[in-house]
C-alpha cells in the first residue's frame, strides 16, 4: 500500500490591510479576522504529527487561535511585495502593478515574484514527502495558491485567478510522486 501525506494549509483570517485592499505588512488580525476564527471548523491538531504556520504575526495569531501549537516555518513566509509592503493598491505605479500582475517572473517592486513563491513552495512540499504524516499548516492565501498551482503542474499566470477565503482549509494528499488537491 501506497503511504500518502496528507497537508492541510489553512489561511490565516482577516486583517486591516486585507480588508483595506492593502499591500500586507507584518498586522495582527482585525476584529472580523477574531470573529472568523471563533467560527471556524478546527483542524484536528490530534491528528496533525507535524504543524507549521508562516512567520509572520497574523498567521501565528491565526494557528493560536485554532488551537494549533505550530513551528514557525520560514519557507511559509507570505509573497514579498518589497517596495509596496503597507501601500494601498492605488498608491503604486499602475504601470508596475499591471507588470506585476501579468509577468510571473517580473518583481517590479523589489521583492519576490510570482515564480519565486512558486519555487519556495514547491520545495516546502517536497521536504514534506519523505515522511507520511498529517501535516497542517497555517499560511498565507499566496502560499496557499501557490501549493495548488505546484499540486496540479499549472501555469503560474493562474495564480491570481484562485481566490483563498479567510481561515479557509485546502487539502493535498502526496501519493504515488504526485500531489492531488482534495476538495
């Protein structure tokens, strides 16, 4: 029989610069982003041998909060935006935000591009099949997207055509040398 790692990600819930529409910077959860988290369905921290949350406070709060005891996991870190971190949408040069969005390659801001974040994850998930063991993570919508687009060998200008909900799970099972999203 086939052994299988099953990986939960889960995004960490809302923030101010979320619902401002604001390049995210290192903010706590918002009130809302609190309330989301009360209401959420638990992951089965029991069950999860390994936990990881990305380093950055609103996902930590976030796997806190749903009773998860994480390691801080750097490679779960959110997109870098550089340049733009904090900035409204409306404050950066249009021009270099179409780049951005378009290009997968192009980091007209300074930090990563989308094909960095891809490579990131993808080695985060390898280093996770040499051991089947649930595993559950709380990261970033990024991180979350990226890790689809790795499961199902997809072109990077989908990233930002999936959109991840606040404290929403994803689910990926490691079979055979193949990951597989479940839905």
């Amino acid at each position: 029989m086939t052994e299988v790692v099953r990986l939960t990600l889960v995004s960490h819930a809302m923030t101010d610069a979320m619902a401002a529409g604001r390049f995210p910077a290192d903010e706590p959860l918002n009130d809302l982003g609190l309330r989301q988290v009360e209401t959420a369905v638990r992951p089965n921290a029991a069950a999860a041998a390994r936990q990881f949350t990305g380093p950055e406070r609103r996902a930590r709060q976030t796997a806190q909060l749903l009773g998860l005891q994480p390691i801080t996991e750097p490679l779960l870190a959110d997109l870098d935006c550089g340049r733009w971190r904090g900035s409204a949408l409306d404050a950066v040069d249009p021009a270099e935000l179409r780049q951005w969005l378009t290009e997968p390659a192009s980091a007209p801001h300074g930090g990563e591009s989308v094909v960095d974040i891809l490579e990131r994850v993808e080695g985060w998930l390898e280093s996770l099949t040499d051991n089947a063991l649930r595993t559950v993570a709380v990261t970033h919508p990024a991180v979350i997207r990226a890790a689809i687009l790795v499961a199902l060998k997809a072109a990077p200008q989908s990233f930002w055509r999936i959109d991840v909900k606040p404290v929403s799970p994803v689910a990926l099972h490691f079979r055979g040398n193949r990951w597989s999203l479940r839905l």
